[in-house]
C-alpha cells in the first residue's frame, strides 16, 4: 500500500511539474519571444534589444561577443533595412526547450525572409541555442548562439520544415 502511495505522489507531483513547465513556457513566449519576433519584423532594433539582458554572451560563426557589440548592429543594420524599403519576416519552431523556475534552455530553427523593394524575397536558415534567465523577476535572453551549418550542410529550407512555424 505505501509502494502505491508513493507512486501516485510520484505521478501527481510528475503531472504538476509538467503543467508549470508548460506555464512557464507560456510565459516566455509571451514576454519574449512574442515581442522579439514583433521587434524583428518592425525593425525595432530598440525593442528587440530589449528581450536581452545586460550581459549577453552572443556566439556566431564570426566569433564571440561579450561586450553587447551585436546590439549596437541590430539597431544599424534595421536602420538601413528601413532606409532601404526591405521588410522582414521571421519564423522560427522549437526542437527542444528545457525549462525550470528561473533558467530556459531553448534550440530550434528560423527562417528569415527579406523582401526587397522591388518585391524580390530571399531566406536565411539557421539553428539557434538560447539561455534564457529569470532576472528581478523578468526573463531575459543571456545567451545566444545560432548558425547556418551543422555537420557541414547548410540548413535548408527542407530542415526548416520539418515543423511548422510557431503563431503567437
């Protein structure tokens, strides 16, 4: 009988901590990446640098930043997309997310389209791997990797639709 119990403590406290996960999950798609995809698509470069935290380690192919030097480029390169008339759109799904009470480990795939004046779209394809931490009470992004290659190949569009984009 104690076994039984213990079991059903076991799948009960499973259960709950699953629902919270999923709630704060919830939460960061909300106040992050809800808002980081609406910042990207207005090339509001002020907005988006506002989902990072004020020390961010950002890793890509051209190296390491930990003086927040890309949040300097997100606001020049959305600039000259507006002075340029080129609109953007940003979709992205999650491979795996890990999350607790103060900390989220997220990976998944983006795609970026950038439409021209002239009505000419391309896309740009890539992983990313972002940490996101809970601090005074706010999530925030405090790392962020992404490339265009993995094993060598570059990401596809048929890698990026092996899942639907995500809707918020």
């Amino acid at each position: 009988m104690r076994q039984l119990l213990i079991f059903f403590t076991l799948v009960i406290s499973f259960g709950a901590n699953a629902q919270s996960v999923k709630l704060l999950q919830k939460e960061i798609d909300k106040t992050i990446w809800k808002p980081f995809q609406k910042a990207f698509e207005n090339l509001d470069g002020k907005a988006l640098n506002a989902t990072y935290a004020k020390e961010v380690l950002r890793v890509t192919p051209n190296g390491i930043d930990t003086k927040n030097t890309f949040k300097t480029a997100n606001l020049e390169r959305f600039k000259q997309n507006r002075k340029d008339a080129v609109s953007i759109a940003l979709d992205f799904w999650f491979e795996s997310r890990h999350t607790n009470e103060t900390t989220s480990y997220e990976v998944g795939f983006y795609r970026i389209g950038a439409t021209t004046k002239a009505g000419e779209t391309s896309y740009n394809y890539g992983q990313f791997h972002i940490v996101l931490k809970k601090i005074d009470g706010v999530w925030k992004i405090t790392q962020d990797w992404d490339t265009s290659i993995i094993n060598g190949k570059t990401i596809s569009t048929e890698d990026f639709e092996n899942q639907k984009p995500l809707k918020f």
